[in-house]
C-alpha cells in the first residue's frame, strides 16, 4: 500500500493513530513519515548517537554512556508494547528524524504522554517535519486515552521552542539547572498541551 500524502494545512491529523506511512513533501524531496520497525534499530543507533554528541545541551541522555550500550540495550527502544512508539523519518532508506512518546503507566498520571528525543538532521530541519512527528506522537497518545503531552526544551534552543509552540504546547514552567555539559548548566522550559 503506497504512504499517504501530507499536503493539507492539517496534513499531519490522524498520522501516527493507525501506524501507517504518510509522505511529506519538502524541497529536498519526499520523506516518508512512519512508525518504527525493529529492522530500523541501526539507523536509528547512529541518528541517536549523533543526536547526543552534536546537542548534549538538547538531551538528558549521554553521549559517552550510548556508546557503550549493546545492541539488546538498545533494542529496548523497539520494545514498545502498549505505552510507547518512535515515529521516523525517512528520505529514501536514511533516516532523517525521529521523536517518541511514552504514556505514563501509573495510575494517578496515566493520562500523561511525554514527548522525547526529537531530533532531525540539521540539513533536513525548517521543512515541517519536526512538527508533523511531533504531532503523529500526540495524535496517537491521544488515540491511547492520555489527555496531556509533555515535554521539556532546553530555554536556549529557540528553534525548538517555537516548533513546539506550533504544535500548540505551552510552557508551564522552568527547570532550573536541568542539564549539565561541560560544566555549564543549561535551564529547560517544561512544556505541556492539552490532547
């Protein structure tokens, strides 16, 4: 079955419910916006890793300790079960971006989905397609009865800041000294929006 085409200004409603692919028109050609595949988990080792040594500012994750995982560690990511996908990006067989979600299991917050790890190669970023997996993972929180998506950005990242402001999240707050790189503390908007 061939991917669905975004090409509305609500072009990423309802992606992300059913786990099917959509395609998302850029200037540098189509990519293919879908949830993750167990035969992904090498692409996505090497788009992580490089994630958190380009921006160890951007992740609470550590780059140093990534290195070290083994590949049943991080095929742990793929273990998704009920509470938890990742949704990539993909122009031909690279991978481009990522972002996950992960419903809270308790009782007192399960109406929670927290947004992570959202990254897109800087060549690939500004063309919409942070915002349209961001929006795949809210979409399918919502389809899994949470109510509310958080996520936290770090205050310098301003890019990020107003993707995430686009996709209707709000700041709700700051966590002061979130992050600690190279001996220089990074503060971080706690973010929330309404499912």
């Amino acid at each position: 079955m061939e991917p669905r085409r975004l090409c509305c200004r609500r072009r990423w409603q309802g992606f992300g419910v059913n786990n099917q692919a959509m395609t998302l028109p850029t200037p540098q050609g189509e990519v293919i916006l879908r949830p993750a595949r167990m035969d992904d988990m090498p692409a996505f080792r090497v788009l992580r890793l490089q994630a958190l040594r380009d921006h160890p500012e951007a992740f609470s994750a550590d780059y140093q300790t990534h290195l070290t995982v083994d590949d049943a560690n991080w095929g742990r990511y793929f273990n998704f079960g009920e509470n938890a996908i990742i949704h990539f990006a993909f122009q031909g067989n690279n991978l481009v971006g990522m972002t996950g979600v992960r419903l809270d299991t308790s009782p007192k917050t399960k109406h929670n989905a927290n947004i992570w790890g959202v990254y897109i190669l800087p060549a690939w970023r500004g063309h919409g397609i942070a915002r349209a997996l961001v929006h795949a993972c809210c979409d399918w929180a919502r389809a899994k009865g949470a109510l509310i998506a958080r996520l936290g950005v770090t205050t310098t990242n301003q890019s990020a800041l107003r993707c995430y402001e686009s996709c209707g999240f709000q700041i709700t707050g700051t966590d002061p000294k979130a992050i600690l790189v190279d001996g220089k503390f990074y503060d971080e908007y706690l973010m929330a929006r309404e499912l």
